[in-house]
C-alpha cells in the first residue's frame, strides 16, 4: 500500500493547477485538503512526460476544513521555483 491509501483525505489533490473553491470537509480520519505534488506522476499513470511540481498553484479559496484527525489542509512537497 501507498501512504496515500493510508492516510486519507476528503480532497486529495494531485496537481496544483487546479482551481478549488467553495468545499468543505469535515470528519476525514486524516486530513481535508491534501495537495501531494509530486515530480511526476507514480502508480497506473506513471510518466515522465508530465511534472505537476513545475506548475503554478491554481485558485484555493472559499473552502472550509473541520474536526479532520490531523489537519485541515496539508502541502506534501512543494518546491518553490
């Protein structure tokens, strides 16, 4: 198992150009918004092609996280440019 199949999260967001507006989670066992940027993608979809960690970060506004185990939201490996 991967740790992301572990520890779970109501949002888990895989590339930051994503535009995330108005959600809420509440009650994950681990987190509400997880963004897991990685250098490329791992798993099924496995590429070198494709470098989420090289794009910018979209829209993160309006949302909501509460009574989640760990933390509302959690940034896993983002490197700034």
């Amino acid at each position: 198992m991967l740790l992301t199949d572990i520890t779970v999260a109501t949002y888990w967001i895989t590339n930051p150009d994503n535009i995330v507006i108005d959600n809420r989670s509440g009650g994950s066992e681990w987190y509400g918004f997880w963004y897991e940027i990685k250098e490329h993608p791992d798993g099924p979809s496995a590429t070198s092609d494709i470098c989420p960690m090289g794009l910018k970060l979209g829209e993160f506004r309006g949302n909501s996280a509460h009574s989640n185990g760990r933390f509302g939201l959690r940034i896993f490996e983002m490197v700034p440019r």
